[in-house]
C-alpha cells in the first residue's frame, strides 16, 4: 500500500475546505427570495452573465475526463485518445443555433429541461418520460467519471485500501456533493467553477513549460512514446492514426459532439444564462477550454517519457491506469505543487458532479415527479423533490463504478454518450421541424436504445477478462444485422453510439412516414402560445412556432 503523502493531503484538505464554505456561501449568491423553487435551486434564477456562465459552462464540460480520461487513453493507446480535441473545437459551431433556439423556446414557456421542450413540442407525455429518463441514466456514468478521476487522486496520495477504506473516494464525494448542492443548487457549482479553472489553468501551464524542459523537450516526449508502441501487440495504438482506428477516431469525435449538448447538464448551464447575448459570447471563448484539453491530453505522452507506472488497484490487482497524471505530479514536482494539481483534478470532478446530479434530478422533478406523481406540485414541492433526487443520483453513479468495468475510465463517458445520442432526434432536430412523428421517434429511440445496449454488453474488456460492457469501440466484424455480418474479417472499430444513432434515425424515418400516410394523429404542439410578443428573439420563436 502507497504510504500517505501527507504535505500534499494537507494542501488538498485546505483547497477543498475552501470550495466546501463557498458551496455553503453559494446558496446567499445572486440569490432571489428563495430557493424554494426550481428556476431558483436548479437554473441559478436564469440569470448567469458572460463570464459566470464561461466558468460554469468550462466547469461543465472540462472535467475529470479532461484531466485523468483522456491522458490515460493516450498513455495507454497513443493518438487515439486525441479524438477529444476535434470534437470539441467543431461542437460549438454545432450547437449554437441548436442552442440559441432552445433557450428561447425555453424562457418563454418556462421549460427547466430538454424532455420539458418535447413535452411540449409533441404533447407525448410517454416520449418526454423516455427523453427524461435517458438522460437521468446517461448522466450517472458521467458522474462515475468524475469519481473516478477523483479516486485516482486519492489513491496517488496513499489512500488505497479495500472494502470500505478502498471505495473511501466514493463515500468523500458523495457527502461534498450531497452537502452543497442540496443546500445551495446550481449557484455552487458555479462560483466553485471559479476556484477550479484558476487552479487549472496554474497547473497546466506549469506542467507544460517545465515537464518538457526536465524530459528533453517534445521530439524526445514523442519518440518515447512512439518506442512504447512499437513493442504493443496492438494494430491500433501508435502516436499516428492508422487504417484500423481512423474511423473510430471520426466516429467517436463526431457522435460526442453530436452528444455533449444533448446532457441535460449541458443545456442546464445554457438554460441558466440571461440572454442569448451571452450563450454566443460564450461559444466563441469556450474553444480557448479545447487549448487547455490538447495540452492535458499531451501529459499521456509525458507520463511515458517520465517512465511513469500506474499504481495497482487493490481491488483487482490491476495496474490503474486514471493515476498516471497524479503519478507523474507526484514524481516530478515538488509536494506542495503535487498537492495544488491533486486540489485542481478533485475540484475539477466534483464541479460538473454536482451540475450533473442538479440536471438530473431536473428531469426527475418536472417529467417523472410531476407529470406522474403529483401533477398539483408547488414549487416548493418540485424544489425538493429535486434536492432529494439529486443526492440518489449520486447512488445510481456509484452503481456504475461497482458494477460496470470498462477498459479504460473514459468509455464511462462515452457509454453514456451512446444513450444520450438517442434523444438528438427529438430533441435537437425538433428544434427545426415538426416533420418527425412522435411515434417514429419512439420507435427509433426504442431501436436505438436496445441495440446500442446490445452492442456494449458484447463488447469484452480484455484487460480484465470481463466478456461485456468493456468500452465502447466496435469491431466492424462484430457488427451483426439479423445474423448478417456485412463486414465480416475487417479489424475496423467503430463508436457504438454512431451505429445505434443511424438506426435511430432510419427507424424513426421509416415509422414517420407510414403514420403521416395512415393520418396517425401526432399531439398538440404547445409550443406555439399564441398570446406572446416576442423580442429579442423574435426570429428563431416564429421559426420554432412562437409566436
């Protein structure tokens, strides 16, 4: 067992005291009369600025799988891991206008969620329970990322023992996220979010200016990794991307920015901003996150160099593969620094755990809650219903971590992303049409869903030796359709989300038409209230149906 690296726990402990009193002070900030209702608790009030909004949104998105996911799939399969830079350089040009016309629609009917959107938008109680529930169980894989990367953290410190001192990480972040987002909603998250990106970027820049300068410069960074690669087994790793990864690379960057809207979290942080001034300042800065997430993706590279080995996992005897970037501060700087990086990664994970369990219990609170159990709910009522939900959220995350055992810790995010993908019909491509039928969409969603699942249980973990649930990365050759294999022999993978997705749209497609010929009745349209005067956003509500 690591003994306990005492001078960098301690910096640790004072940095997330820090942001443990701020998550407490949070609840008094840009507060309104009370927190007793979920615009309030759950949207901050819907009245973020520019830079809180950059902060939170940065928090949102930037999170332990920036810091431990993906230099851990670097180290462990070269280029690969650097799908994550292009996917988040090409989402914002995606998903601005999808974006805009969201909160539109959303602060003129008081909608809190995206399953609100397609309550409205089809008047199917039963398609928005599936959007609503999709996106509860997506999200709790996500959370199991940021727990991870928060564990691994720990682990690096000399906290790393089994049964319960062994999942000591899960039970400390649970009690810091239950404790200040009960108390305090979206508004902690948010003024942490400050704290945690100052630290980030401190970290960062330090790590790429001096790591480099100890290891003999990038050309010698890169050559060792290429030497390590070189003596895999593996066709697919290597510093290049070769003919077997290069459409699981297009595939995987082009269905996560397909997906990283569709998190409840996501649209909860865009929902939360004042104006639409402000989402558009924030599209155009937010790619300076993807700077910073190239340059961390590197430390995979630098790990190498560093000669770096991963600490075991008592649980499974397993070299764990999340602590190579604790690992290498640990080695290569001094305890004090260590100790602010660790404070960095920590708070970097419980940020967007807790804007996460805050969405969630968003969805449960308008489209289960209330839409099944309490249709008379007050405010007051929802409000903490949401604040209960948010801390079992946090319960359904740990399950993943105990239960499902992927290959690498960033396949937790990217098995939700299969899930969430699921709802980009009836959520975003709504947003401009009313072609689609709600019955097609419930079937591609049904089709979507159930194949996507069936394709990840059948996914192995070889390193492991766990024969379902492995990652997320299909072999071509696997790929079977009613017993036909069309590819059969090819090594070619492929992301699991973008397989399910296209038979999503092609099912929804084909139902849509043979219900518009049928003259199947579709629900009514609640989007388009007659009664409102439009302003700023006039445009985009006369073309979504506002009128």
């Amino acid at each position: 067992m690591t003994e306990i690296q005492w001078p960098e726990l301690i910096i640790f402990a004072i940095l997330f005291a820090v942001v443990t009193v701020l998550g407490f002070v949070a609840s008094r900030w840009k507060a309104g009369n009370t927190l007793d209702h979920l615009d309030e608790w759950g949207l901050g009030g819907r009245k973020f600025g520019s830079w809180i909004t950059w902060f939170l949104l940065g928090g949102d998105l930037y999170t332990a799988y920036t810091f431990v996911a993906v230099p851990a799939l670097m180290f462990s399969a070269g280029a690969m891991g650097l799908f994550a830079l292009p996917y988040t350089i090409i989402v914002y040009p995606i998903v601005l206008m999808p974006a805009l016309r969201m909160w539109s629609v959303s602060r003129v009917r008081g909608y809190v969620t995206p399953a609100d959107f397609v309550r409205g938008r089809f008047g199917s109680p039963t398609l928005a329970l599936l959007i609503a529930i999709t996106g509860i169980i997506a999200t709790m894989p996500y959370i199991a990322l940021q727990l991870v990367g928060l564990e691994a953290v720990l682990r690096t410190m000399g906290i790393n023992g089994s049964g319960i001192v062994g999942h000591l990480p899960l039970l400390v972040a649970f009690v810091i996220l239950a404790v200040y987002t009960y108390q305090s909603g979206l508004r902690a998250p948010a003024l942490i979010a400050f704290v945690k990106d100052i630290l980030i970027y401190i970290v960062i820049l330090v790590a790429i200016i001096y790591l480099p300068s100890k290891l003999g410069g990038w050309s010698a960074i890169f050559d060792s990794a290429q030497a390590k690669f070189d003596q895999t087994p593996s066709k697919a790793d290597g510093i290049l991307l070769n003919a077997n990864n290069q459409l699981q690379y297009a595939t995987l960057a082009l269905g996560s920015a397909l997906a990283l809207f569709l998190y409840p979290h996501s649209l909860t942080s865009v929902l939360a901003s004042r104006g639409r001034s402000v989402i558009k300042r924030n599209m155009v800065a937010l790619p300076a996150y993807s700077l910073v997430l190239g340059l961390l993706a590197l430390l995979g590279y630098v790990a190498i160099s560093a000669a770096v080995k991963p600490i075991t996992n008592n649980a499974t005897g397993k070299p764990d593969t999340n602590t190579v970037v604790p690992v290498l501060f640990d080695t290569q700087f001094s305890s004090w620094f260590a100790g602010i990086a660790f404070a960095a990664i920590g708070i970097g994970a419980l940020v967007p755990a807790a804007i996460m369990s805050i969405a969630a219990a968003n969805l449960w609170t308008r489209n289960i809650y209330k839409e099944y159990i309490k249709k008379n709910a007050t405010p007051g009522q929802e409000a903490k219903q949401a604040k209960l939900a948010s801390l079992i959220v946090k319960f359904g995350a740990v399950a993943f971590i105990l239960f499902i055992d992927p290959q690498f810790s960033i396949d937790l995010q990217l098995i939700g992303g299969v899930l969430i993908l699921q709802t980009l019909p009836a959520v975003a491509i709504s947003l401009y049409t009313r072609w689609f039928h709600r019955w097609g969409l419930i079937a591609g969603w049904v089709v979507g869903i159930g194949w996507g699942l069936i394709m990840l249980y059948n996914i192995p973990n070889p390193a492991t030796g766990k024969a379902h649930f492995g990652g997320s990365a299909l072999a071509l050759d696997k790929l079977s359709i009613f017993g036909w294999h069309p590819f059969s022999g090819s090594p070619v993978q492929i992301y699991v989300g973008f397989v399910a997705l296209v038979a999503n749209l092609l099912v929804a497609v084909i139902f849509t038409v043979i219900a518009r010929r049928m003259k199947v009745f579709n629900g009514t349209d609640d989007t388009a209230p007659e009664d409102y005067h439009a302003d700023e956003h006039d445009k985009d509500l006369r073309e979504i149906g506002v009128h």
